[in-house]
C-alpha cells in the first residue's frame, strides 16, 4: 500500500520503494554499520549490498499512514550493536517522519553479519 497525504492542492502519494531508498541511505550514514543486506533464500547466505541498491534490504509496510519498517543490516566488528540500533532507530524515525508527514510506528532492525572495516 502507498502512503498517501491530502493537502489544498490535491493528494501527495509516497511509493514504499522511495521510502526504503531513503532509510537505507540514513541506516548506512550511521556509525557502526557497513551497509545493507540482502537474503538469498537459495543458498542462505547474505550479502552486502551496493549504494545503488540500498533499498532492497528493506521492507516497507504502510497502513493507514503509519510506516512499518524492517532493515536487514550488516555491522562493523567490534560495536555495541544496541548503541548503533537504538541510535539508527531515532536517526530514522526522524528522518523518515520529516520526509513524509507520516509516522513512523514501528522499526526492526536485523544484524544479518558483521564484518571487520579496514
């Protein structure tokens, strides 16, 4: 589902995909994580996913103008996982909410690996 917001000069429709490039540009602007992740059900392995592609590491969910989200993520070795998530988890709310006019209810974040920065 679309989000949706009615002003006086019509009404504005925000497509998911464009929601999931935003969050994933913020999520890797966060110290302690190296990027996004992608699944592949086939094999089981996980991969790191390029700038261009940010968005297919996360699922956006919009009811009624309240955006879902769940990030799959891969962090940097050696961080306190719950610092850099509950940082990302305002980082985006914030973002996000500015960004749309919806509210941003719900966010799950998956450390999918880690992986050491040179």
């Amino acid at each position: 589902m679309k989000g949706h917001m009615n002003s006086e000069y019509g009404t504005i429709v925000i497509d998911p995909d464009v929601i999931a490039t935003y969050v994933g540009s913020v999520a890797v602007e966060s110290a302690g994580i190296v990027g996004m992740a992608a699944y592949n059900m086939k094999d089981g392995l996980v991969h790191l996913l390029r700038k261009d592609s940010l968005g297919r590491g996360i699922n956006v969910k919009i009811e009624d103008n309240k955006i879902s989200l769940v990030l799959h993520c891969i962090a940097a070795y050696g961080v306190s996982i719950p610092a850099i998530t509950n940082n990302m988890i305002d980082n985006i709310k914030y973002k996000v909410e500015e960004l749309t006019g919806m509210t941003v209810e719900h966010i799950d974040i998956l450390i999918e690996g880690i992986r050491v920065i040179d």
